[in-house]
C-alpha cells in the first residue's frame, strides 16, 4: 500500500509541467552563486519573471547567466531586483544577511525566503548553528514587514536536474504566513521537489539542523552526501493522538500543499 501511495504522489509532482507556473510571479534572485544561478534558470522556465539581484550586474558572468536564463531575465542591484518582485530568494552566504537586509529597501508584504544555512564549525571541528534560535527568525527581526518563509530547497545540482534520483526530493517549509508558505510550496512543486509542511517560523531552527546534517559528510571529508526522499508513511497518519498530543494551534487552518492534498488517507476500521 506504501509503494503504491509513494508512486502515486511521486507521478502527481514529476507530472507538474515545470514549464507551466499556475501563477507567474516576479522572483528576485539575490545571489548569482551556484545555488542562485540553479533557481533563476529553473524559475524562469517554470514562466516566472526573474531579477538576478547582483552588486554588479553589469559584470559579464552575470549577463551571460541573464542570458542564459532567457528573454524575461534580468539583472540588477541587490535594491532594484528586491523593488521590483514579490517574491525575494536569498541565495548569499548567511554571514552577508545581515548587511543585505537594510540595503533591499521596503520589504513591506514582500514574501523573503530564506534558504541559507547559518553554520560555523564548532572547536570540534564540526558544524553548529551561528544564531540562537534560526536565520529565518533572525532575518525576520530584521525585516518585521516581510513574510519570511523557510526552505532550503535543494542542492543546486538536484535544482538543474530534479529527476536525478528517479523521485522528487523532499524540502520541509516553514512560516508564519500560511499563503505565503503556500506560494513557496507551489515554486517547490515547479522546481519538481516535494513540499513538506514544517509548520510555524520557528520550526526553521529544525531545518537549519537538518543543513548542518547535510554538510557534515562534507566537513568530515567523505565523498558523498545525502537527500531526503519522500515515504508517505499512512500507517501512522491513521494513529489517533487523542490524549498524545494536544492540537497545534493552526489545525483548523493547516496549509494546503497539492501533493498532500493528493494522498487519499484511507484508514483501517
């Protein structure tokens, strides 16, 4: 019953026309890194009007990625990309947000989305976090206007090739702001990936952890790493938590994902 349900929402999400947005945005990409690069060029493709955000872009590697990414593309500061779209990407290193932040004007109702990783190795040599609760939390203080939304996406290797593991690979999303979460979800759709809800902003200090899982392979030295792949586990969704767990307080409004909505939870009597 697993294998079929996981094949079944596994079809759902390879079958969404990554060509095809169900509604077209205009998206900055404020970095034009690998991971930055990667999102540009699949957004656009997935009919989004994308603004490579660059302290530079005039720099020729920066309008040969315009120019690769296509007609709709274009480049411009950090301040003017952040103006002219509703969605922001950050795809900078962490330890440059807190400069950036003030420098992308009015974030009022700007949906900012926070993929970074705020690591630094640890005396042990391995990563921990850099912050005390979560860079999303973080970027929010700083831009209280903004509705901030926390998902790391993927790799920008699974990015540029999504069907690579034969599968979408899943991205947990977190926010306080359940339609902006909503509208994050369905860019991870388009991007081929798998949308999980992780629930309120703060559950981004999860996600950050999960980053720092992910790196360590990498820190260590070892030559692979990992991702996390979708098991719809129905079994446990038709335990009772009655007297377990109390509600969380958004379970009457619950974010509504496509590909979660697809699963019809049939439970034994």
């Amino acid at each position: 019953m697993k294998t079929v349900l996981t094949a079944l929402v596994t079809l759902l999400v390879l079958a969404s026309p990554v060509s095809l947005a169900e509604e077209s945005y205009f998206v900055a990409v404020i970095g034009t890194g690998d991971m930055g690069s990667a999102l540009g060029v699949q957004l656009a493709a997935a009919g989004h009007t994308v603004t490579y955000g660059s302290r530079d872009p005039s720099r020729p590697s920066v309008q040969e990625l315009v120019e690769t990414t296509g007609a709709s593309a274009t480049a411009a500061t950090q301040r003017e990309a952040a103006d002219r779209s509703e969605i922001i990407i950050l795809a900078v290193p962490w330890f440059a947000v807190e400069s950036l932040i003030p420098e992308l004007g009015d974030l009022s109702g700007k949906i900012l989305v926070d993929i970074t990783t705020g690591s630094q190795q640890g005396s042990d040599g391995y990563p921990e976090l850099a912050v005390e609760t979560s860079t999303s939390e973080q970027i929010q203080a700083w831009a209280p206007d903004a509705r901030v939304v926390k998902t790391a996406f993927a790799s920008a290797t699974t990015v540029r090739d999504p069907h690579r593991y034969g599968e979408p690979v899943m991205t947990y999303i977190a926010a306080d702001d359940r339609e902006a979460k909503e509208i994050v979800a369905g860019l991870a759709i388009q991007l081929e990936l798998f949308p999980l809800d992780a629930g309120p902003l703060r559950m981004s200090r999860t996600i950050d952890h999960l980053g720092i899982l992910y790196l360590t392979p990498m820190i260590q030295g070892r030559n692979h790493t990992w991702e996390t792949l979708p098991r719809m586990d129905m079994d446990l969704s038709c335990v009772s938590t009655e007297g377990w767990f109390e509600p969380v307080e958004d379970d009457e409004n619950l974010a509504r994902f496509p590909n979660l909505e697809a699963v019809d939870r049939q439970c034994a009597d």
